[in-house]
C-alpha cells in the first residue's frame, strides 16, 4: 500500500493551521494596533487639555504675579513718604548751618558791644 496520501494530508494539514494560527496573529496584531491609535489620539487630547490648564494656570500666576509686584511698590512708596532724600537732607543742614553762623555772628558781635545794624 502507498501512504504518500498521508504525508500529503499531513503536510495539508499542518499548512493549514499555521495558516490559521497565522490569520488569528494578524487579526490580533491588526487589533492591538487600532487600540493603540486609538490610545494615542486619547492621549494627545489629554495633552492638549493639559496645555490648555497649563497656560490659564500660567496666565492666572502672571496675573497674580503682577498684582504682588504692584502692592509691593505701593507699601514701598509708603514706607519712603515718611523720609526725606539726600538733597533734602543737604539743603536742610545747610540752611541750619547758615542760621547757626548767623547766631554766632550775633553772639559775638554782641560780645563785643555792638549793636543791630552800627
């Protein structure tokens, strides 16, 4: 008897499910692939909602921010209302040094005997 019909069967068979177990693993490579486009424009819209707070957050820091700095100047300026510059101070000193000599140049003249304006 000739078995060549058997290896022939075999070998049918054996082709056929490699076949089969081949479509299977396309099948499941073609789903993970649409899953992850799938994940992957999920993601991007994540991250665009995430710039998006990100920037109101930064837009609402700046805005704080610039508030602080604000106040800041104003309790400066405050602070410096109460106190006078370097050149008030000058010409504060020199007008009492001015009267000072004048004071004393009356205090000598009238040491000496001499009156207003003799």
């Amino acid at each position: 008897m000739d078995y060549s019909w058997l290896w022939q069967l075999a070998t049918t068979l054996g082709i056929g499910v490699i076949g089969y177990f081949l479509k299977q693993l396309n099948k499941n490579i073609d789903n993970k692939i649409s899953q992850n486009k799938e994940d992957i424009s999920e993601n991007n819209e994540n991250i665009k909602k995430l710039q998006d707070d990100f920037n109101d957050y930064k837009l609402e820091q700046e805005k704080q921010l610039n508030e602080y700095k604000l106040q800041q100047e104003k309790d400066i300026t405050k602070r410096f209302d109460n106190y006078i510059s370097r050149k008030e101070f000058i010409t504060v000193i020199s007008n009492t040094d001015k009267k000072l000599d004048e004071i004393y140049t009356e205090i000598i003249k009238r040491g000496r005997g001499e009156k207003d304006g003799t």
